[in-house]
C-alpha cells in the first residue's frame, strides 16, 4: 500500500474490502460510513474518495465498493436543499 493510501484509510477498511469474498453493497455502505466517520485528514473527502477510486476502483469496476464510492462522489456534487428562511429568501 502506498504512503497516500495509508494516509488516506489509516485502518485499512477500504483496502479490507476489497478483499472480502462474497461483501455486500450493504457490507459495503457500513464500511463506508465506518470510514468517513473516521475523517482527520487534510484533503477533502472527495479528493480522498477519488484518491480511493483511482488506486482500487479501476482495478474491480464491479466491486460492491467501487459502487459506494462513487454514488459517494455523485452525492457530493449535488446541491443541498436549504430549509427554514435561507431556502425561501434564497
């Protein structure tokens, strides 16, 4: 594992899933949020997810994570809704 993807997942669970035969896109999300709770580092979470996805994702495109990460990305990018006054005076 390179330096960066030692940084990026300390605890290895992204790597770790990649490896478990037969995970689940449910395994997979837990995974996930497992690993995004666990955010102290200083590139943002979407460089890091893309980091992620260039060094496992091109290797397993139908891997159950592979998947997460990128509905992660896509998730990212889209606009939140804004409720109370701010959403209605814009």
């Amino acid at each position: 594992m390179t330096d960066l993807m030692t940084a990026i997942d300390p605890r290895g669970l992204i790597r770790d899933s990649y490896v478990i035969e037969g995970i689940t896109p449910g395994e997979c999300r837990s995974i996930f949020l497992d690993w995004a709770l666990f955010d102290d580092h200083e590139m943002t979470q979407e460089k890091r997810i893309e980091a992620l996805l260039d060094h496992y994702g091109e290797a397993e495109p139908d891997h159950p994570m592979t998947h997460v990460l990128r509905d992660a990305l896509v998730k990212a990018d889209t606009p939140k809704r804004r409720g109370g006054r701010a959403g209605r005076v814009g």
